[in-house]
C-alpha cells in the first residue's frame, strides 16, 4: 500500500491522481502502438493526435481567440524571460514591468540586457505584501509591452483584476495560476507559463501570443529563439518534449472534467478560504503574508511566532505526512501551494492540523 503524503510542494507540485494513473496505464503501449508515448517519433500520427488533441483543450479551456498561437516550448518561463525582449522589444522602445515579487526581478533583469525597460510600479519596499496599484496615468502609450506575474509563489500574492493597459500589449507571466480561474486572453498580447504548478510535468512551457505580436516580431535574433520560427512549425521545429505535451493533454483533460476553469476555480476558492481563515482565527499564532485584498489562491503565505515554534511546526507536519511546507527564505515561515491538482481534502487535513498545533503550543 502506497504512503499517505499531503504534497503541498511549489514546484515542481501535485499532480491529479487520475493523470497519473492513466500515464501509468498507457507507459508500456500507448495507442495500441507497442511503444510508450515516450518513444513515439514526434513526426508520427500517433503523437500528433496528442499535439492537436492539447491545443484543442487549451483553446477550449481558456476560450483563446483564433487570432492567438499556442506555442509548446522548452527552456522553462525563465527562458521567456530572455526571449520577450528579444523578440517583442525593439530599438527605441520600452519595456516596463510591474514588479510583485523574485520572479518579476529576474524577467526584468533580462530584459535590461536586451533593450530599455524601466519600473512601471512595484511593492518592493513592503517586501511584496500586496499587488502593486498601475495607474493609467503612468502607462506611456509608445511601450512596447506591460509585463507582469500574475500570482507570485514567494510571498503568496496574486492579482485579482488585470491592468487595463489601453493599447499596450499586456503581458502576463502565468506560471503558478494559469487555468486556476476563467480568464479573458483578449486581454493579453501574450501568456506564458512552465508546466509544473498547474498543467503537469516540468519540461513543456505554454506561449499563447497574439498574432500581431508575431507578426511584428524581431528576426534579427538566433532561428530557435524566435516566435516565428515555432509558430510556423506548429511546436515541431525541434523535438518537443512529448512526454511532457502527452502529460499536459492529461491535465487538460482532468480539468475538463472538473467543470474546467469554472469549476476549478471553485475549489480553488474553497482550498483558500480554508487555510485563510484558519489563520485569521487563529487570534496572531499565525499571520498571513500578504494583504488581504492580494492574497493568492494558490500559495498561501504565513509564519508562526518565533523561530523555534515554526521548526516545531514544520518537524510535525512532516511526521504526518504533510510535504513542502517550508517558506522561501525570503519570507520565512511557511507556504502551502494549493494548486490545481491538490485536493480539498488535503487542506482540510492541514486546517485540523493548525488547529491542533496552535491548541498545544499556544
């Protein structure tokens, strides 16, 4: 019998128990084939009804316009972070960014070594508590894009509304909430996110760019880090990483059946809610992170009074079976990633074990 663990990991995170058990089914003869997906040519008919069959989820999921291409990628959402300047920032334009977090510091830095890019807003001097506000007054209408981090796994925040950036085209990292909630993707010029927090393994990571944005793209850059290049070869330039995009449609296909982004979102909501007020009741034995109105529903930010007791904490929720716990060391304390494929029985463990904590060591 397998051991019972509550995986509350970061990322690489939980993923649905359905999923894995189909992968396990399928690994030695996928299709009738005679072969794992993992052996499978990329080029065959085989694999390509996995491709297709993931790009028809993910359109169907968010409602992505047909005026969007979905990239598969590889390089992880770090790799984007160098890649969206080269192509999308030009000489003589700008790129700003609101920074929420680590993440945001590092998709600025790269593209600091591309081109221009300044600070639209930032929270930084609170040690990102909350989302930082963008005013429309301050959004010069000759960028060449808005970047920003849709949830922040650090310090546990996430924004709620986007940013109405006129005609600047927005773009949103979404690599630790993205399909946690319906969204508007006509809002974005593009969304990138790496795989392992909500859509399945590490190794693939999800573009969906505009077609303008492609269209306008610079080309004066290495064939293999262009838009373009993957866009016209429909995600098979290279060899994809297929076990990856076959773990993905699995994913896909697992919120689908939960009343995709809607129904997903729900839950979502109810794992939060659980582990919020648990801390809000618990009368200062543990305080949250963020501020209340930038709280996220997928990480959930909080430390306990003292050093010692946050030790304790952590040494007895491993012992039953809680894992990954552990703040970032930016932060401290604790983070309980509350993705998609965690289920709500799951936080429900965890509040009983608050609870109990706090009652024998308050």
């Amino acid at each position: 019998m397998s051991k019972q663990v509550f995986n509350f990991n970061a990322g690489p995170s939980a993923l649905p128990k359905p999923v894995l058990e189909k992968a396990q089914e399928e690994l030695l003869n996928f299709g009738d084939s005679g072969m794992s997906v993992m052996e499978l040519s990329h080029r065959s008919k085989t694999y390509e009804a996995v491709h297709q069959e993931a790009k028809r989820l993910l359109t169907e999921l968010l409602e992505i316009p047909d005026n969007y291409e979905i990239l598969f990628l590889q390089g992880g959402a770090s790799l984007q972070f160098s890649m969206i300047p080269m192509n999308l920032l030009k000489e003589g334009k700008t790129a700003s960014f609101v920074m929420s977090g680590s993440w945001s510091e590092k998709a600025l830095k790269e593209a600091q070594l591309v081109g221009e890019a300044k600070i639209l807003s930032s929270s930084k001097d609170e040690n990102y508590r909350s989302i930082p506000e963008v005013n429309s007054s301050d959004i010069n209408a000759d960028d060449a894009y808005i970047h920003i981090t849709s949830n922040n796994t650090i310090f546990g925040t996430q924004w709620s509304t986007y940013p109405d950036t006129k005609d600047v085209p927005l773009i949103a990292d979404m690599s630790s909430d993205i399909l946690s909630r319906p969204i508007d993707v006509s809002k974005f010029g593009m969304i990138y996110a790496g795989a392992q927090k909500n859509l399945g393994p590490s190794g693939v990571t999800v573009v969906i760019i505009s077609k303008d944005l492609l269209e306008s793209a610079n080309e004066q850059i290495p064939t293999i880090l262009r838009y373009q290049t993957h866009a016209k070869a429909d995600s098979l330039y290279h060899t994809p990483p297929t076990f990856a995009i076959y773990m993905l449609r699995n994913v896909l296909q697992w919120v689908k059946d939960q009343g995709g982004a809607s129904g997903i979102a729900q839950t979502n909501a109810q794992k939060a809610q659980l582990l919020y007020a648990t801390i809000d009741e618990s009368n200062g034995f543990y305080t949250g992170h963020a501020t209340n109105e930038s709280r996220s529903h997928m990480n959930v930010t909080f430390t306990l009074q003292s050093e010692e007791l946050t030790k304790s904490f952590l040494s007895e929720a491993a012992e039953r079976g809680f894992v990954g716990l552990g703040g970032h060391r930016s932060v401290g304390g604790c983070r309980a990633s509350i993705y998609n494929a965690v289920p709500l029985e799951a936080c429900e463990a965890l509040r009983a074990f608050m609870v109990e904590f706090q009652n024998n060591h308050a």
